[in-house]
C-alpha cells in the first residue's frame, strides 16, 4: 500500500523489488521465494526486529500448453525441454513443490 508503513502484501501479481531496487517478476515463484521474507517481516515488526529485502533466485520458467505437453527453461539448472518431457518435467516439479498432498494431485 503505497505511503503506508508496515504492511504487506504477497502473492503473484503483488507489486515488489529486490535488494538492488529492481522490479520483482509477477509470478507464483516469486510469490513462493518472497513468502520467507514477508514472514520474517512480519515478526521482526511484531518484535522489534530488523526487516529483510528479497534476494530473487531465478529458477527459470514453465508453461503448460495442453494436458500432455509444456515449456520449460532453467537456466539455474542448465535445462530447456518442450513436449512431453517438459510436461513431465514440470508435473514433477509441482509434484515436488507443492504443499500438502491435495495440491499434488
């Protein structure tokens, strides 16, 4: 909230920056990275604490195109797939990232 102080706000179209002032990308991985951050935040604001600013990791992209094929490019782990793979590739990852076991299936 633009002039406020002490608020947050998370989530893939929330609006932030990084240690160096650069824009944060408006997606789910950033929201994910930032959770930390906004957590750590919120109780170094409760408890007298000294607030943090994000430090992005770019973890790369994946796009889903159809139930059976995808997109996908990391250029932290050196990988680029399309088609079956990369729908595999990302099923994988969500299967993996994804808290909870209803947010796997």
């Amino acid at each position: 909230v633009e002039g406020e102080q002490d608020v947050y706000c998370l989530g893939d179209l929330a609006e932030g920056y990084d240690v160096m002032g650069d824009r944060l990308p408006s997606t789910a991985s950033t929201a994910i990275q930032c959770a930390d951050v906004v957590a750590w935040n919120l109780h170094a604001s409760m408890c007298s604490g000294i607030p943090v600013k994000v430090r992005l990791q770019a973890l790369g992209e994946m796009l889903a195109l159809g139930p059976a094929t995808a997109s996908l490019s990391s250029p932290l782990f050196g990988l680029e797939a399309s088609g079956p793979l990369a729908a595999a590739l990302r099923r994988a990852t969500y299967l993996v990232r994804m808290p909870g076991a209803q947010h796997r299936a």
